[in-house]
C-alpha cells in the first residue's frame, strides 16, 4: 500500500495529448479526406496510489486515450510522463520494457484471452517475456496470482472456453499483475460483466491496489462505479476533458451542464429522492469528431449556451480546491441547470396530460 509521502507524488502527468486518426479514400492511391479527433489536447495528473476515473459517453475518447498513455497508440502529439520519463520519446527495446510498469486490463474478457492457450500460458507469457522467473518458479508464480484474483491455482491448464465471464477478466487481472506494474489502466473492465459480478470485481479491484500499491486509470461509463472507486473523476465529451474534480466535489456540485445533465440519469435506490428528482434530458446526438463544433464542442446539445460558446473554446481552469472545468458560465450552471429540468419535467407533464384528454374525449 503507498505510504501518504508516496500518494503526494505524481506518477503520470498526460500534458496536450492529441490522438488524431486520418480519413483516407480511394483504393490504389489513397487520399486523406479528414481526420477523426478521437482525443484532442487533454491534460491531468495521477498521483501514487490513486484512483482516476474517466468518464463519458460511448465513442467520447475514453479507452483512446488509456491506449495513446500506454503507448499502444502512438499519440498524434503531447507527452505522458511516468516516473519522470518521457513514454512518448521511448522507442523499441526501451519501450518494452517499461512495459512492464504500465498495464492495461481490456473491456472484453471474451476477446482479450487467445482461445488457443491455456490460463497457465496466458498468464506465464509476460513473466517469460520480462523474464522475471525461469522453470518451475514460473509455475508457482501463475498459481500464486490465480489465488490473489481470487480463483483455484489448478485452473492453469484449462482454456478460456472453459470459464465464466467474471472468471475470464480475473485471468485478465492476473496476466496484467503478473509483472508486477506499478500503474494499471482498467478499460471499462466490469461493463460487459453481470451486475452481480461487477461489483465483485470492483472490490477485488480495490483490494489489489491496497495490497500492492497499484494506481489505476478506471475507464467506464458507469457513474456508479466511477463514484465507488475513484479518487478523483475526469469528465470527458468528444476527445477533451470537461470537468475534473475530487470524486465526492463532483457528484455533490458539479460545474459542466454536461456533467450535470450525466448525474442526472444516475438511478437513485430511494423511491421517495427519486421522484423529486428532475433529470436533464440533452437534445440532439453527439456531434461527430470528423468534424467537431467550434468553440465548445457541447455548445450544440448544451440549454444554456450562449453566443460565446460558439465563437470561443473555454480555457479548462480551476475554480477552487482543484475543481476544473472548461465552460463559459460554470458560476451560473449549477442555478440554470435545475431550472431547465423543471422546465422539461412541466412540459412532459403537459404533454402527457393532453393525450389523457384527447383519450378521455375519444372513449
């Protein structure tokens, strides 16, 4: 577990990064007609031993960026720093072995395990790869991390067909241990999951990191995960970061209309807050990122937007206590946002009432 002098130290420190993907056309002699924005210029830190969580919606950048920060996508531009060292200036043999300090435990458990090898093999590869054990040490060290994730060390000459869903992402969790990283980055790693499971493998996830001191990047769309194991929640809306906050300073007042309009659809296990609470309902789709909005890209679907919004892209600057957003009126979003949800509850209301009338009217 990270001492409190260790959870004070920046561990990653993503500075401008920008992962661009070119739109070719034409077979023989390709052309490029665009480019897809999937992350464009976002910047924050993580400290030893923290939890960040990355949210927003699908196709927003997310598992892009977890991918561009270890290296597995060469970042169109900008610099991650680990430790002190520039990942973007490693090439080759250097980069692979820094490899075994940064992780990454992917989304699908079905399609992230080869069919073709056995949990044994899997987990063994990267531990042959860094060559961190030799003969039989290897064997005992695969057992030794199939019993931390929680499952029977004899598994490790049965394949991935041979488990459940919640089984196959504990191997994905143990091949990602298994050369003992210092920084995991967990790509929506319960969203394909059971419920039931899920939070199964969130706190398996949370007695790992206070076992062996690890720091995580949680990517997920999942509000309710995101609040139970983040330290702090990084909002994100087409390839920027719109909000950043202490996970707790989030949830009880965020600034972003977007942030707010998300909490807003987060079921709330009480009947009683439930029905007082009035949601936020956006119009309009998500812009694409081929060709994303100027200024602020939420201007398009944002109810408070104004004239501003459109011609100037908002600075993302902290507003106390290292809450940052990026958004022209984030002092009046929090007082305009209610009212714009019980605007929309009234008219839905009266639309409703209306077709009761034109039902009774026709019986």
């Amino acid at each position: 577990m990270a001492t409190t002098a260790q959870q004070n130290e920046t561990l990653i420190e993503v500075s401008n990064l920008k992962m661009h993907f070119p739109v070719t056309k034409g077979v023989l002699l390709q052309r490029q007609v665009g480019t897809v924005k999937a992350v464009d210029g976002i910047s924050f830190t993580i400290k030893q031993g923290e939890t960040l969580g990355l949210v927003g919606e699908s196709g927003c950048g997310k598992s892009t960026t977890g991918r561009a920060i270890l290296q597995l996508y060469r970042p169109t531009s900008g610099e991650v720093i680990f430790q002190g060292q520039s990942l973007t200036d490693l090439r080759g043999e250097e980069l692979r072995r820094m490899r075994r300090n940064v992780q990454m435990i992917f989304q699908d458990p079905y399609a992230s395990l080869n069919p073709r090898m056995t949990v044994g093999d899997t987990i063994s590869e990267p531990i042959r790869v860094h060559k961190l054990r030799q003969g039989a040490a290897v064997r005992e060290r695969v057992q030794e991390l199939l019993s931390l994730v929680g499952l029977n060390p004899g598994f490790t000459n049965r394949y991935p067909h041979e488990f459940s869903g919640g089984q196959r992402q504990r191997i994905g969790i143990a091949r990602a241990l298994a050369v003992e990283p210092s920084f995991v980055v967990c790509d929506e790693p319960v969203s394909a999951l059971d419920v039931s499971i899920q939070a199964q493998i969130v706190n398996l996830l949370e007695a790992l990191q206070d076992r062996l001191g690890l720091t995580y990047l949680f990517i997920a769309h999942d509000l309710s995960v995101v609040k139970h194991i983040s330290d702090r929640v990084a909002v994100m809306y087409l390839g920027k970061v719109v909000e950043l906050a202490d996970g707790n300073k989030l949830y009880e007042s965020p600034l972003h209309p977007y942030t707010q309009a998300l909490l807003s659809a987060v079921p709330i296990p009480d009947p009683q807050v439930e029905q007082q609470r009035r949601r936020i309902i956006l119009e309009g789709d998500v812009p694409s990122p081929l060709n994303p909005p100027s200024g602020c890209h939420f201007h398009t679907r944002c109810p408070i937007m104004i004239q501003h919004c459109v011609d100037e892209e908002p600075p993302f600057q902290d507003y106390g206590d290292g809450h940052f957003a990026a958004c022209w009126r984030a002092h009046e979003s929090a007082t305009l946002m209610p009212e714009i949800a019980k605007a929309q509850f009234e008219a839905e209301a009266a639309r409703l009432s209306s077709e009761i009338a034109k039902l009774k009217t026709s019986a």
